[in-house]
C-alpha cells in the first residue's frame, strides 16, 4: 500500500471565551488531515478541537512541505514515517512545535488506515491491556462572571450528570493568587464531596516558590494531583517541587520527544505523565513514551482530545485516566465527534473495538465552519 495524497482542512467557530493559568482560549479550532492510499483506504488526523488557541491556519503550509515526502511510502510503516519526518528533520524544522503536530495529525492518520487495513482498532494495536478506563472531567476554567458559585455548579453537574469519580479545575491566574486559587478548591471540593477524586491544574503558569505553596496547602482538601505547576523545560524544578510535594505531581502534555520525558524522569519530577498523541507527535513516540513510564514505575494519563488518547491510556495497565472534556468547555463537543464518547454510569469508558481510531469527525457540522 502507497500513500497517493494528504490533504488539509482547517476549521473555526466562536464560542464563549475561558481562559487557565498561562492562556486564554476564543474561538473553537480544528486542522483535520486526511491520508489517501492507492488501495482506497482514508484515514484521518487532526489536531484542536478543544481550547485550541493555536494558530492552526499555519497547519496546512506544513502538510504542504510534508506532502512530498510522504507520498509514495507506505502508511503502514508508521515508525519509519514518524522518524524520517521527525528525528531527520529536526535540524531543519526544530526540536518541536507545528512541525510535530503537523505530524502527529499525518501519524494519526496512517495509524487510522493501518487499523482499517488489518480490522483491528488501534488499542489493540498498541496492547489493549484494559477494556475500560476511568476518566476524568476537566474543566474549572476561568471565565467572565464565573464565580464560586458557579465553579460549584459545574464541578457538581459533572459529578452528578456526567458520572464523573473524578474532576479537575484551573489554578493559575496571577490576579486570584495562592489565596484565591485555594478558595475555589475548597469551594470544589465542598461541592463534589469527600468521595470525588479532585485535581488542579496550573498550565505552567507557576514559579517554584509559589508551586511550593501550593503543594503545602492542596493536601488539606486532598487533592489527587497538581499538573503542570512549572514551564515545561524547568527540570530541576520539578525534581524539588515533587521531592516536597505530597500531593502526586503531573505534567507532560507539552512535551514533544521521547528526552524531554526521560530527562523529566531522570529529575524524579512527575509521577504521572499527561503525554499527549497530538503533541509528540502521534502513537509510535507515545507508546515509547508510556513505555518509559513502565520503566520508571510511573502512571500515564493522556492530554488532550478524548477520542485520540483513548486508544492509547487503555493500552497499556499503567493508564491511570482518560481525560474528558465536557460540552461546558466547547459546546460543539456535543455533536463534532461521532459516536458520542461519553462515561458510563460508574465513571469509567469502555473502550471500542472499531477499526482504527474508532470515532469520525461529523463533517455535515464543520463543513459549516470550514475555513482553508
């Protein structure tokens, strides 16, 4: 089987603003990458979907400057591809960043046709050591007129109408401070229970010294992890913060090689490893990735879009979570992804045997926002 063509499609809708730590996310984003071969299989890739303030107008230049370098190989040799276009051309390209998205969209989706070609679903591909895995319903952002109240209103729809065992909110914001901060996590913690798993998230946006703070304070409300309380590259850091910290540190889902996670590891800086599919780039460097973490005796809890990272934190017995983000975070999320991935009554995602990816993106409803 050849590759014959990849094509790209960018998508854009308006939505309420939300913002985190170190970001404010607008409008909704989609780059979608299709892989054609000369047998008449098409798999697909994309990147976005959710709070994806990236400049995925720029995505498609790179399919451009990937195309000839791919066509004529095959789709099947996912390993081969991911390195020819990754490790050769870092030189080039750089270490990371829309390079390595860009190819992590086209390792999806070759992915996705070597799953269709065989019958088999990539989480069995990868492993399929669990059939079903808890998840997690990320949100907590912040967001204009969104108060405690509100905040409580969220966490509490998400525990009680999405099943969810476990929720995670937004620290972060320089103008709340520590103070402010840990008001909203008494004030979800108070609305979820004492039986909800809690965590908090920062996005980097954090110094040491006041990760260290956090890290005293966080465990009177026990919370089960603090996620990317550092920039991503402050090794050391993270080694002394989760040397002090009771509370498990987590990071990872903007890490874009297989080093940056053994440096991270060899700093004994995380004990849980958001790798990210659409980051890396793509399956092959994630399993390496998670079989790092094997290695290390660590867990592994995916970042970023529900339907892509499933068949990877399922994959092997040390996937701890998979995150899920809600119609509150993106209301398109409703209808965008097909079939709809959802928990089930006990928090958990059974995980589907569909070849390949296993879910489609709804495009009678992009086709509505398509914008290249």
């Amino acid at each position: 089987m050849k590759i014959t063509n990849i094509t790209s499609e960018v998508f854009e809708w308006e939505r309420p603003g939300i913002w985190n730590g170190g970001h404010f996310y607008g409008p909704g984003r989609l780059h979608k990458v299709t892989v054609h071969t000369d047998e008449g299989i098409i798999g697909y890739g994309w990147n976005g979907g959710t709070a994806a303030e990236r400049p995925l107008n720029l995505f498609p230049g790179y399919v451009d400057y990937f195309r000839p370098l791919v066509v004529g190989r095959d789709p099947m040799d996912t390993r081969s591809l991911s390195h020819d276009l990754g490790e050769k051309l870092i030189k080039i390209l750089g270490i990371g960043g829309i390079n390595t998205q860009v190819l992590a969209a086209i390792n999806i989706a070759c992915w996705d046709i070597k799953g269709k070609a065989l019958g088999q679903s990539i989480h069995q591909m990868l492993g399929g050591a669990q059939d079903r895995i808890r998840t997690y319903i990320a949100g907590g952002y912040y967001a204009e007129g969104k108060g405690l109240e509100e905040l409580q209103e969220e966490v509490r729809f998400n525990v009680e109408v999405m099943h969810a065992s476990a929720v995670k909110i937004k620290i972060g914001d320089p103008n709340l401070g520590v103070a402010g901060d840990m008001r909203r996590v008494e004030a979800a913690r108070t609305a979820i229970g004492d039986d909800t798993t809690l965590m908090v998230d920062a996005n980097c946006a954090l110094d040491l010294e006041t990760s260290l703070e956090f890290a005293r304070q966080l465990p009177q409300y026990n919370v089960y992890w603090f996620e990317e309380p550092l920039p991503i590259h402050d090794y050391e850091g993270h080694g002394q913060l989760a040397e002090a910290s009771s509370v498990k540190i987590a990071t990872g889902e903007n890490g874009y090689h297989l080093a940056h996670f053994k440096t991270l590891l060899d700093h004994k800086g995380s004990s849980i490893l958001n790798v990210d599919v659409g980051i890396v780039p793509g399956y092959d460097v994630a399993i390496d990735v998670a079989t790092l973490a094997a290695e290390r005796g660590v867990s592994i809890a995916p970042h970023g879009c529900q339907e892509l990272q499933l068949p990877l934190a399922a994959a092997v017995s040390h996937g701890e979570f998979l995150e899920i983000y809600p119609v509150a975070v993106d209301p398109l999320r409703a209808e965008m992804f097909q079939p709809l991935l959802a928990p089930d009554d006990d928090g958990y995602v059974t995980v589907p045997d569909r070849p390949g990816i296993g879910y489609e993106l709804n495009m009678d409803l992009l086709n509505r926002y398509r914008v290249r």
